[in-house]
C-alpha cells in the first residue's frame, strides 16, 4: 500500500500538468518537426511508440490513439521519461491521416494489432478501411515503410490484398518475429499476451518504392 501512495503522489502533479493530448492543434506542432516523423495508428497504451522513442532520438514518433484514457497515461509516461521526440494525441487516426498528415510527410505508418470489426454495421470502424490505406500510401515519403501486424490471421487475410490491390506499394514482406528478453521487450501490449499464450501473430512490412 505504501508504494501505490508514493506512485499518486510522485504521478499527480505530473498529470496535472501535461500537454493534454485532446488538444489535436498539438498534432500540427509535432507534424512541423524537423526530424523525420513516425506514424502510430490506434497506439493504445504507448508501449511500441514510447520504446522506439527511447531508442531512436534522431525521429519523431506521433501516436493517434481513439481512447482518451490510453493518450493520456501515454503522454504522461513520455514526460516522466523527459522525452521531447514523441506525442501522443486523442484523436481518430482516420479523420487526421485523410485530412492532417500532408503527401509524402512521414517515413512510416505503424498499425498494429487494430480491432478487426467483424459485424457488418461495424466495419466501417476499420482502421485499415480502403479510405485509409489509399492515404497511407499518400503520406509515406520515398522508400518509407508500413508496418502491419495483427493476432486475427482473418483479418490479416483480408487486409494484406487490399493493401496489394489499392496501392502501389512493395511487399507484403516477411517480418520475422523478435526476440524478447523481459515484460516490456514487445512491440506492443497486444504482442506480450498474444505471444506468452503461446498464440501466433501475423505480420507484414510494405514499402513506397515510387
């Protein structure tokens, strides 16, 4: 119990005083970086976004996250770490990669494990609708790259060949999967309980080679 208290009181003042992630003008702001951009969509509770901000400081990583709650305990984590090369915002990813993410602006898009929306009234909840991968292709620079992973091998199935018919974009390519050394080691919270279940996860790598 003791250490619970100290953790409220060491996080408090510190999510008094962070950057509310709701605040989407931030995303123009980070979108204005010199430093090449990283794209997560649906970044859930930071974990890929905030370790490859830690091991990569000469890029910039934005999450878009749906769940007010998760961008904000994200943000909160990436100030406490004193990281000035990541962002999270509350926000939907579609909405802002259609209408904020300029052309050829940033050297990956990275979705992984999004919600596959299985009922017919709820598919257009999709994160890699048709709409959106059209406009994936439309941000990558050059040579960057989209990272795709998921546990569903349906939807998996389902989403590499619209990526193949819609775009122009090379792959999809073989993605090997990552060793793991602790609890954290994981791309993402997803990963962890797929994997320590002892569950397959499905993953490609696309390039923009126009």
């Amino acid at each position: 119990m003791e250490s619970m208290d100290q953790e409220s009181e060491s996080t408090e003042p510190l999510q008094r005083s962070f950057r509310d992630p709701i605040d989407e003008s931030r995303f123009r702001t980070a979108m204005a970086t010199r430093l090449p951009i990283q794209l997560e969509i649906g970044s859930g509770k930071g974990l890929f976004l905030t370790n490859a901000a830690c091991a990569n400081s000469n890029h910039f990583f934005i999450g878009l996250e749906l769940a007010t709650k998760y961008a904000r305990e994200a943000q909160a984590k990436i100030e406490r770490l004193e990281l000035s090369n990541a962002a999270f915002i509350a926000s939907d990813a579609t909405r802002v990669i259609a209408t904020e993410v300029p052309d050829e602006s940033v050297v990956a898009v990275h979705v992984y494990f999004p919600d596959p929306w299985w009922k017919a009234k709820h598919k257009k909840r999709r994160v890699l609708s048709d709409e959106t991968i059209v406009h994936i292709q439309r941000v990558l620079k050059p040579n960057g790259e989209l990272h795709f992973w998921t546990d569903v091998l349906d939807y998996y199935e389902i989403a590499v060949p619209r990526i193949v018919e819609l775009t122009t974009l090379a792959g999809p390519f073989y993605v090997p999967e990552p060793s793991s050394s602790h609890s954290m080691d994981y791309r993402t919270h997803f990963e962890r309980r797929t994997r320590l279940n002892g569950l397959p996860v499905y993953r490609a790598r696309f390039v923009r080679t126009l």
